[in-house]
C-alpha cells in the first residue's frame, strides 16, 4: 500500500536534529525527501561520535532513513543554479539556515510567488523572524535554558537540570511537521503554498503546558519538585527494596486504593490526604509515608499489586531495558534494516500506525551524496556527461 504521502516531494535543507526528524517522519510517511548536503562534509552530524557503525555515526543514522542524499556545493553559482532549479520541482522545501539565507540566494517570497506558487515552504531556526532575538541561532541546550524549562527540571534544593536527550529539537521537528501537513491540507483546497516558520524558543514555552498556565493564573514562579509534580500527589518515583519504581496517582479513588494496598486505609479519611488539594499541601509528609511502605518489598512485587489494583505504575528502566522490553517488541518500535556499506543495522521502529496508508521504512539512511547523479537526472533530466561536468567543478 502507499504512504499517506505518496507523490509529495520534500526538498531537505535541514541538518543536525529538529530538520531532519520532520523530513525522517515525512519520509516513513511516504514522502520523497532528497537531502541536500555539502560534498565532502555532509550534514553536521555525520562526525558526531563515538558510538560509529563503520564510518557512519549513530546520531546520523538515527534521523535520516527514507531519504536520498544529494551533494551540492550552495556557495557556487552553479549549485545554486541547480538548488533553484530543484525547489520548481518539489511540493515541499524544509531549511533551517539563518533567517534570511534563502532570500540571500534570491529565493525570498517574490520569487516563490513567482516560481513556484505551489511550494510549501517550512523554515526551522532558534527564535524565528520576529523579537529581539530574531536570526540569532538557537541550539537546543541554550533553548532549554531560556524558555523555562530547566529550572523546573532537578531536585528542589539541587542545580537547574536539562532533560537527557535535546527534548527542544525533538518537539520542534514534530511541529515542523505538523506544520507541514496543514500547509500541504490548505494547499489541497487553495492550490497555493505557503510559508510557515517553527522556532525552539516557541516550542520550548509550548513544552511548559500546564507549568506555564500555573504561572499565568497565579503569578507565581514554579519551582522544581525533582520526580514530583506541581499539580498531583502522589505522582513521582519511590524506592523499593531493590529499585526505583514510578507511581501516578490520578485522583481521589486512585489514592484510596493505594492507601488499602499500603495497608493503610485511613490515610483516605484524613482530611490531609483526602483530596488532591489536600495532598498537594502535604506533598512532604505523604510521600514519606508511602515511601517508607513501599522500600519494604521489590519493585516487581509492588509493580503487579499496582497493577491489579489498577493505579498507574511502572519501573525506572535503563534505556536497554526499555528497547528490549515485551511492548516494544510487541509495537516493533526496534527494526533492522540493510545498509549498503554496513549491512544490517538496528534502528527504532515506526511510531505512526496508519491502517490504510502505513508509514514504511524504504530507505536506509544514505550515503553523502549517494543518490547525485540519479536526482539530476530524474528531476532535472541532466545528462552524464553534465553531471561529470559539474563534478569536476566541485560543484557536486
């Protein structure tokens, strides 16, 4: 069967994370993405290691299935040439250079109009073409920083922390892509592309959802409560006898079924534990107390009693642990896939379950400017001989 994006064409300027995440997830969709990257360099991430799979680095080979590379040099005359050339032939054009780069190159909003009316254009950088801080760029770890969201991560009394993976990044390719998907709707029904812009510093004051509300409502800045939350208690890691085990307390009823489990029914009839509310003020004194219960048996133990009792738990798993468990396997979410100059390699799996149009893997992550010669040629009909030609120019 055929992606839901079958036929659509993705012109990839991205590097690094955010870009190509959205063009990855475009790609699993059924999109063609051809990747556009310096000859001879190659997106950022390809160097960025150890860990490697022959010469080819983990990062990369994590965000950048389902595409073909294209090596064009974008500082010649001639690679720019060709770049223009590309973006008449595609639906979709994604960069993240610095605001203003394409327009530089005389690709601004007249010449779309002009050129390619049809195109849907998606430009991804750190805080956008408006504000104070506008064409500045942005890096994931900085982003963190300033949008709030690490001073709500780590203990109370310990230093502000970021999360472990470039969570900023990560949520901004998704929005790309949403973004993407609601210009190619609107182009269904107008005919017309359009320019949409995703930056990390609006992504990340996004990510602060409910954290961000409190403060609108109250005025007062949140504070850090470690594995805690601001909002709900008990809802935060306990140490068992032989582990960490994670426990959510969604409400009332939730709770009194943990107070029976912890042998402790009357903690539901005390006023300072009966309501949410309640507990959130006690947050302190509730939390040892089922901290002390719980550290008497093994996680695994409390972790099938939880479940029995229905009240969300689940342990603190080390990330191979959580890559070789039952459900991921049971969702596929860890695949193989043929490399040609690594043979077989794991990667995680499709996240996106479609019935009827299914997300696919098709390709594996390429080689730096593996696919040149046939892009030129199926795109803009070139010749060998004049692929050759700007080859030896450096241009390819």
């Amino acid at each position: 069967m055929s992606g839901s994006l079958d036929g659509v064409v993705v012109l990839d300027l991205t590097r690094v994370l955010a870009g190509p995440l959205c063009t990855m997830m475009l790609g699993d969709l059924g999109a063609e993405i051809i990747k556009v990257e310096r000859p001879g360099r190659g997106d950022d991430t390809r160097s960025w290691g150890p860990p490697f799979l022959g010469s080819e680095s983990a990062y990369y080979l994590g965000v950048n299935r389902n595409k073909r590379s294209l090596g064009l040099d974008l500082s010649s005359e001639a690679g720019l040439d060709i770049l223009r050339k590309l973006v008449k032939q595609v639906d979709v054009v994604i960069d993240n250079f610095k605001i203003g780069t394409l327009e530089r190159w005389g690709l601004d909003s007249d010449w779309f109009e002009a050129e390619a009316p049809g195109v849907v254009r998606c430009t991804i950088s750190g805080y956008g073409s408006s504000g104070p801080k506008a064409g500045a760029p942005g890096y994931d770890f900085i982003l963190q920083a300033e949008t709030g969201l690490m001073s709500i991560t780590g203990e109370a009394d310990g230093p502000s922390m970021k999360l472990g993976v470039a969570i900023v990044d990560i949520c901004t390719g998704m929005l790309a892509t949403i973004s993407v998907l609601s210009a190619l709707r609107a182009r269904d029904e107008t005919g017309a592309g359009q320019r949409t812009e995703v930056t990390l510093h609006d992504t990340g004051l996004l990510m602060l959802a409910n954290v961000a509300s409190n403060h609108l409502i109250s005025g007062e800045d949140p504070a850090r409560y470690g594995n805690g939350h601001p909002n709900i208690v008990p809802y935060r890691t306990f140490q068992a006898a032989d582990g960490e085990i994670a426990i959510a307390v969604g409400n009332d009823d939730q709770f009194a079924r943990l107070a029976q489990l912890l042998e402790h029914p009357e903690w539901a009839s005390d006023p300072r534990f009966t309501l949410n509310r309640d507990r959130v003020v006690n947050r302190e004194l509730i939390d040892s107390m089922i901290q002390q219960a719980i550290s008497a048996r093994p996680r695994a133990a409390w972790i099938d009693a939880l479940d029995e009792a229905g009240i969300p738990s689940g342990p603190i798993n080390t990330v191979s642990e959580a890559l070789d468990s039952p459900q991921t396997h049971g969702r596929e979410m860890v695949t193989e896939i043929e490399h040609p100059a690594i043979g077989m390699m794991r990667m995680l799996g499709l996240p996106i379950h479609q019935e009827g149009t299914p997300a696919t893997i098709r390709r594996h992550p390429p080689l730096l400017g593996e696919h040149t010669d046939e892009i030129l040629a199926e795109y803009l009909t070139m010749t060998t001989d004049e692929i050759e030609r700007l080859r030896s120019a450096g241009v390819l």
